[in-house]
C-alpha cells in the first residue's frame, strides 16, 4: 500500500473515531440531563451512537488490515 493510502485510511480512523465520541457524548447527555422525560429519544440516539462505533471499528479494522498486508 502506498503511503498516501495509508495516510488517507488514519484519517478516516481519526474522522470515524470523533463522529463515535460525538455520538457517544450526545448518549451520555441524553442519560445524565433529560432523562427521564426525553425517553422516547433513547432508540434514534442509542442507534448513531452504534453505527457510528461501527463504522470506527470497519475503519480500523481496515487500516489494520492495510498495515499487516504492507508488513
């Protein structure tokens, strides 16, 4: 793999891995400040809050897999 590929896949890491704590962060406001009268947002939150840990762990388990191929 070239360089930039593998420049270019750490980004989307870096990227996905900030989207997931976004998220993440949205979950943990949604618990610690307006449940429990917000509770019918728990499903659309709890769900980007999967996807986009899901799309991180894709991402890296891509770069991982760049890595190991260029090793």
């Amino acid at each position: 793999m070239s360089d930039q590929t593998i420049a270019d896949l750490e980004k989307a890491v870096k990227r996905a891995k900030r989207i997931a704590s976004e998220r993440a962060g949205e979950l943990h406001d949604l618990v610690e400040e307006r449940l429990p009268a917000a509770f019918d947002e728990i499903p659309g939150i709890a769900a980007a809050t999967y996807d986009a840990c899901q799309a991180w762990a894709q991402a890296e388990a891509r770069l991982k897999a760049a890595l190991s191929a260029g090793a």
